[in-house]
C-alpha cells in the first residue's frame, strides 16, 4: 500500500517537471495520491493477471535446474491470483510511521477461493490457511489431525483451516532466542532511517524525471487514464545509479545489484496505467509481458485496486495457540511423516 502512493506521489511529482500534457498529468496524479494520503485506512487488491500455461513458459526461459522447474500445481495456484490488503493507522497515511499503524489485513486467494489469510490487530496475530491447498501446491504430504499429539488441539484447528490467533510479544520471543547465539550482540536496525528513505526517493523522482514519458489517455467509462511508459532496464540502472552513493548509509545485508548485473535486463518499454474516477486514484495496471522476452508469455499483468478501506476486526471464535504447542506439534508431526516417507520408500 505504502509502495503504491510512493511510486504515484513521485510520478505526479516527476511529471510535473516535463511538457504541458505532462504537466496536466501530474497535476491529476498529484491530486488523487493526496486525497489517498490522508486517509487513515486504505483497502487495495493486487491481481497477478496471467494464467498458468504463461507461468511455466516464463519460469523455462530463466534455465531453471533439472527437477527445479515450476510444477503445474504452483502454477495453477498462482494464476489469478488476488492478494487483498487492508492498514489501518492512528494517522493519516502519508504521515504514518511503523509505531502508527494499528490494523493490518491480508488475504491471498485465486480461482478456487481463498489460500490463506492472516490480520494483526492489538496483541493477536489471526492466520487461517487451506493447509491442503498449500501441500498439493507445494509437492508434500500434510499430516493429518491424527498426527499430533493429543496436547496440540490448536493446531488441529489450523489443519482443519479454522481460525488461530498468536501472541506477537510471545512470538517475537521466540524467533529471537532461536536466533540468537550464546553471546551474540542484538541485530543492528534492518529499517531504513527517515533520512535515508529521503534520499531514495529524491533520486527515483529525478530518474522518473529523466526517463518516463507521460500522457493523458481517452476517458473510459467516465474515467480518467493516464500512462508512464519508461524503457526498464534503463529505469532501474539509472535509478541504481543514482542511489549508489548512498549504499554506505543502508542496513547490513541490502545489496545493490552491479550494473553488469542488468546488463541481461530487458530494456522493453513497459507502460503503467492510471485510472482516476472523481479524482480518485481507483486502478494501476502494468502488462510485464515484454519484460518476459518469451513468446510463449501470452499474459502478464499486474493490477492494483483502490476500494472504500474498511477497518479490519478480529475474527470471532479463534483458538489461541502458544509457541511451545507450535513447535513441539509441528516436530512431533514431521517426525512421523518422516517415518512414514521412509515407509513409503
């Protein structure tokens, strides 16, 4: 969510500094990412418009190894896919800080209904999932009920796709003692400063300045559109170049890709396409097609949805699991999967 008014504010920012027709569109866009930033929740729906037989052929042309090839089952999962988001903050969205927000939502589903769902909301993380789903997507067997022991009634829940909730405090616990190493010296920070958030987006509106052509398209529907088209692999070694200097000041283990890096990158011209209703930002889709330098790639897309953000509620009803119950019901799962694999063998 975040992304998307970052890259509609640089756009309305950056088109501004270009001709009248560019100017008109950025005033536009301008417009329509302030009315977003001042919302306080905001809903969108990020659609994967592409189907499987175009998943495979893009997954062929990047030489996968022998037996890593994209099973039909990912791909069937994942075409068509929807993934709908909510956030909530205490501010305005344009002013909101990590500490601010107060809700968040999301839910990734496809063709077949929903995969699987999780909501954060005061002390409670909320996850449900179709755990089968996700077995037969990912290629392995899903223990069934009768293989927890008779302690992990919670997670008999999470097979039986029902609503769980998990303390956060509690779960932040313990992926730090599971990380950490007798000794060891607390993680430095892995966010990015204000200061340095700043800087990056000072130099994508600039390369966004340089680089993209804007345009006001023929209104749909009583809607208005307007489109950025930009070579790609020029748009991001440009912007790369721009930020370098910066590197220094980023967490440890955020690596810049070297220019030879994209020297392979299709330099396609990709459009990216704004749809505005009463002034609102309502749709962005991009066809990434071009992008894929495969024939076979019939349907490639990427649309964003705005829609009337609604806050999100805890789901009534769900069990409550505890870390210990987790891992202990999860070891003694596998364990007899394993055992039953080496059966099978």
């Amino acid at each position: 969510m975040t992304a998307t008014a970052v890259v509609g504010a640089v756009l309305a920012g950056s088109a501004a500094c270009g001709t009248v027709e560019q100017l008109t569109a950025g005033k536009k866009l301008d417009e329509a990412v302030e009315k977003l930033a001042k919302e306080k929740t905001i809903s969108f729906e990020l659609d994967l418009d592409t189907d499987a037989r175009s998943l495979k052929a893009l997954d062929a042309s990047m030489d996968p190894e022998p037996g890593e090839e994209m099973p039909t089952a990912i791909a069937d999962l994942f075409s068509g896919a929807k993934v709908s988001v909510t956030v909530q903050s205490k501010k305005p969205i344009g002013e909101s800080g990590e500490k601010d927000y107060v809700g968040m939502a999301l839910k990734i589903s496809n063709k077949d209904g929903d995969i699987t769902e999780y909501r954060v909301l005061g002390d409670y993380t909320y996850i449900r999932s179709d755990v089968n789903a996700l077995g037969k997507a990912m290629g392995f067997p899903v223990p069934s009920v009768k293989d927890l022991p008779p302690e992990a009634s919670g997670l008999k829940k999470v097979l039986e796709g029902e609503w769980v909730k998990i303390n956060n405090k509690e779960m932040e616990q313990t992926a730090a003692e599971m990380g950490a190493e007798p000794g060891a010296t607390p993680a430095p920070e892995s966010a990015l400063d204000a200061k340095a958030q700043k800087q990056i987006l000072e130099a994508l509106r600039e390369t966004v300045a340089r680089e993209v052509d804007f345009k006001t398209a023929a209104d749909k529907d009583g809607s208005e559109h307007i489109t950025a088209t930009a070579p790609f692999r020029t748009l991001i070694t440009e912007f790369l170049g721009e930020i370098r200097p910066l590197a220094k000041n980023f967490p440890p283990g955020m690596e810049l890709p070297r220019d030879e890096d994209l020297k392979d990158a299709p330099n396609a011209k990709v459009t990216a396409d704004f749809t505005l209703k009463n002034g609102e930002l309502t749709e962005v889709s991009v066809d990434l097609a071009k992008l894929a330098k495969n024939a076979k790639v019939k349907k490639l897309g990427l649309v964003v949805r705005m829609s009337q953000g609604h806050k999100p509620t805890a789901p009534a009803g769900a069990t409550e699991l505890n870390m210990d119950e987790i891992l202990d019901g999860f070891g003694a799962a596998m364990m007899d999967e394993g055992a039953f694999l080496e059966d099978a063998a």
